[in-house]
C-alpha cells in the first residue's frame, strides 16, 4: 500500500496551486493522509477528487467551512499499521514523551504544522512523522512531502520529497 503524507498546503494564501510532483504523488498513492491547514475548501475538494482515499484533519488556520468536513484528529488501520493523523503536538522538546503518552494506541502519528519535515520514534516504538509543507518551505531548505508503503504491518521506504523551488 503506497500512502503520500503531507501538510500545511495552505493554497491559496501561500501558494496559488499545488506542485505538479505532489498532484502526481496524490494520483499514484493508494492512500493521501493531510495533516491539516489546506486553508481553501477547493483545496480539500481537489484532494478528494483525486485521491484514491483521503485522510484528513483541520489545522489552526482552517476555518468552520472545513472544520464542519473534516475532523480535528483522525485514525485509519492501514496494513496492519495504526496511524493517527493531528495538525498540532506542540514544541519540538518534548514532543516524542507528549505524543506517546497522548496516543498510546497508535503505531505513526502523522502531524503537521511547523513546516519542518520529522522523522523520530518515542520510547515504546510510536513513530513520529511531519512532511514539511509543499508550498510553504518557511525556514527550510526546501519545500516537501513524504512518501512510504506499508506491508505487512511495517513502514518501508519512507522518503521525503524536496520540490524545486517555485519559478
């Protein structure tokens, strides 16, 4: 199973559309999972449109027209592996601790909102994964999103994608 993990789209406030290489993850993945701040219901419908199967949460910046769609915390069982799906886990100290006490029932917490790409595990094994932002790069080298499989309960392949920059 082939899953595309982004975040922080923020179309059309950052970016006036998406990545050609993300719109095309999107059509391969088996699974899209959005970590939240899409900012734009069009955004969400387009993801929906394409997607074999969307997971989704709202961000800090996603008003009550997607908040009324999508839910504040999401979990899927994928191949035998527990995701949860959150915007926010707060400071970066700390964060493996937080998040393992919060989620104790998840094996990848896919989270968003920094804009910085992550990749940790907590003690007890909970992976922790952030894909950047495709369009909003902030203090970062480049702009990003991440790609993986799952089988047979295991991640594989877990790659970050860094986009050119925007002409």
């Amino acid at each position: 199973m082939r899953l595309l993990l982004t975040s922080d789209t923020h179309v059309p406030t950052r970016a006036k559309a998406l990545p050609d290489a993300l719109l095309a993850g999107i059509d391969e993945a088996d699974v899209v999972i959005h970590a939240g701040d899409w900012i734009d219901e069009a955004t969400l419908d387009l993801f929906e449109s394409r997607s074999r199967r969307l997971i989704g949460v709202f961000g800090n910046n996603d008003g009550p027209p997607l908040r009324r769609r999508i839910p504040e915390v999401a979990r899927a069982e994928l191949n035998g592996v527990r995701f949860g799906v959150v915007h926010e886990t707060g400071a970066a100290t700390g964060r493996e601790r937080r998040c393992a006490q919060r989620f104790p029932d998840l094996d990848v917490l896919v989270f968003g909102h920094s804009h910085i790409p992550w990749d940790s595990e907590a003690p007890g094994g909970l992976r922790l994964l952030n894909p950047g932002s495709p369009t909003d790069r902030r203090r970062q080298p480049y702009c990003t999103f991440l790609t993986l499989t799952v089988l047979d309960g295991a991640l594989h392949d877990v790659t970050l994608h860094q986009l050119p920059p925007r002409g």
